[in-house]
C-alpha cells in the first residue's frame, strides 16, 4: 500500500461521485438487499459498514439501531450521511482508511464489505482489521467481483485487469486467497451478478 494510491482511491471516486449512486445501485440493488437477509444479524448489533460509499447498503438497514459506517472519500461520506437523515437511520459515519480501522479490537458484531476487497489496494490488510474488530462468533458479508478460487488470470485478463484496477477495480482477485490469511471461516459462497463473476460469501469468526 502506498500514500499515492489511497489518494488516487479518494480522488477517483469523488470524480465518480456524481454518478456512482446510477451505477453502483441500478445493477447491484438487489445483491445488497440479499448480503443484509444472509448476515442475519439482530436490529441492536453493532455492525460495520466498511467502504460505505454513498449508503446504499442503509435502505436495507433499516431498524437497525448501531450502524458504524467508513469510506476513504469524504464526499461519500457527506451523501451517506444525507441519506441517512432521508432515512431516519441512525449511523456514526467516518472518514477512514480500511486498512487502518480506528476501533478497538472485538468492536463490532458484523461487518459488511461491499464492492470494497477489490477496490483497497491491500484487500489482506483490510480484511485482517475487520477480523481484529469482529467480536467472536462475529459474521462478515462479502459482495464483489472474484477470480474462482485456484483459476490463474489468462494473459488477456491480466493486461485488462492493468486498465481496470486504474479505473475503477481490480478483477483478478481470489476471495479464498484474501481469507487464507485470517482466522475467517467461508460459511457460504453462492453465485451473484454477471454469471458468478459477483459472489455473496459469507465469512464467520470461530467463537
């Protein structure tokens, strides 16, 4: 991880920002709804939005009463806390770097990570924090783009992936690779958008 990449990362979506919510919600709606149905968590959790954007996950979110909201890019964090206020949920939205959470170990009952592990230029560093936050027992739900486990990118792939990691998000990244690193458990990993090149995963810490 390098300071100019974090800076790329906050300045290319605040260019996106004007028309992330278009994209980013139109085609991944129902996805996220499905994410907040499979982490199954209680209305009184603590659950942490990690690179929370603009708050599309907060429709699906509401009744819930401790939501903790992060994003790298301040304006994402301006809409969200808007839309929060839309929606009369109460959240504790941050500016803050994934790779660095500023919370306490066993913070947080559940994490939702949303288009992010392939977009953080250090996907192990994030998700070694979100393991270090969880609470034992703690449920994590995965939405993104991932190679399948084992499969190598083909050349083709591998010089697309150097325009679209720059533009917008890296394609080639294992969620099994990501995981190995941690203590993180895979209780599900079932198909999503794009014929599977999206998956659901759902990760738990061991009690």
């Amino acid at each position: 991880m390098s300071l100019n990449t974090n800076t790329w990362n906050r300045l290319r979506y605040t260019l996106y920002l004007p028309i992330y919510d278009l994209i980013a919600d139109h085609i991944f709606r129902k996805y996220r709804k499905r994410s907040v149905e499979l982490l199954a968590s209680k209305p009184t959790d603590a659950i942490l939005i990690l690179g929370a954007g603009t708050g599309l996950d907060l429709p699906y979110l509401q009744g819930y009463t401790n939501l903790t909201a992060i994003d790298i890019t301040p304006g994402m964090i301006t809409k969200l806390k808007e839309r929060a206020e839309e929606l009369r949920i109460p959240v504790n939205a941050q500016v803050m770097n994934g790779q660095q959470l500023a919370f306490a170990d066993n913070s947080f009952d559940a994490v939702l990570l949303h288009l992010i592990l392939a977009v953080i230029p250090d996907p192990v560093a994030c998700i070694k924090e979100v393991e270090r936050v969880l609470k034992p027992g703690g449920t994590v739900m995965v939405f993104d783009k991932f190679l399948p486990d084992g499969q190598r990118p083909s050349i083709l792939r591998r010089f697309f992936n150097q325009i679209a990691s720059t533009l917008f998000s890296d394609i080639n990244r294992s969620i099994g690779s990501i995981v190995s690193h941690t203590s993180l458990q895979v209780e599900l990993n079932e198909p999503a958008a794009l014929g599977g090149t999206f998956r659901l995963v759902r990760l738990r810490i061991p009690d």
